[in-house]
C-alpha cells in the first residue's frame, strides 16, 4: 500500500475476513486483496491510537462465535449510511441480544441494497 492509501471499507471488518473462507472468495472480490496488503505492509490502522492490522482468523484463541458477534455490529458503519424505510435503528442494534438477529437485520439491509443497484443498472 502506497503512503495515504485509503481503504474504502473500515479495518474493522477487513480484520474479520477468513484467511482461509469455506469457498473461494467470487472472481474480482476486492475486500481480500486490501486485507492482504494491510497485513503484508503491517498497516497501522486506527483514527486515535494506532494499533497494527491483525486478521482474527489468524488468531486461534478468537473463537468463530466471536468473530460473527463482532461483525454483527461492524457491519453497521457501512449501513449506517444506507438507511431505508424500515431500517432499524442504532439504538435497536444495540439492543438486540441476539448476533443471528442482528446478522439477519444486516442481511435484509444488503439485500435491500443489492436489489436497488440491480433495478439501478443496465444490464450488460
């Protein structure tokens, strides 16, 4: 990565990436290679302390269940910019006790996303 080099996905949720996923990541799967780079760099990452870029797939002792716990509330710096009608709240995410509840919430909302970009573009 070149000096200045912005990522345009946080780090918290490249650092949740499988190094090794069940499947092949699809053809032109961007997010991987900016994980790969932050780590062979050893990147910096963080906005007030600067703390390493570490992949927690790597790490052992940071059980799966963790992990899916985490990227429940990561993924909603993402949609936190998407919001649509229905769309629950921050304060509702917070609540919600269960990590398959709030990963089905952000799967709603990406779908919802994906969907609109499809009826958006042109196909090809």
């Amino acid at each position: 990565l070149n000096p200045g080099f912005s990522v345009p996905v946080p780090s918290q949720l490249l650092g949740l990436l499988p190094t090794l996923p069940a499947a092949a990541w699809p053809e032109g799967f961007q997010l991987e290679e900016y994980a790969t780079k932050l780590q062979q760099n050893n990147a910096v990452v963080g906005t007030g302390t600067k703390s390493p870029f570490v992949r927690v797939s790597e790490n052992y002792s940071y059980p799966i269940l963790r992990r899916a716990a985490r990227l429940s509330y990561a993924i909603w710096i993402i949609l936190e910019s998407i919001q649509t009608q229905g769309s629950p709240s921050k304060q509702d995410i917070l609540e919600e006790t269960s990590i398959a509840k709030r990963l089905q919430l952000a799967s709603t909302q990406l779908d919802f996303v994906n969907n609109a970009l499809r009826q958006a573009l042109p196909e090809s």
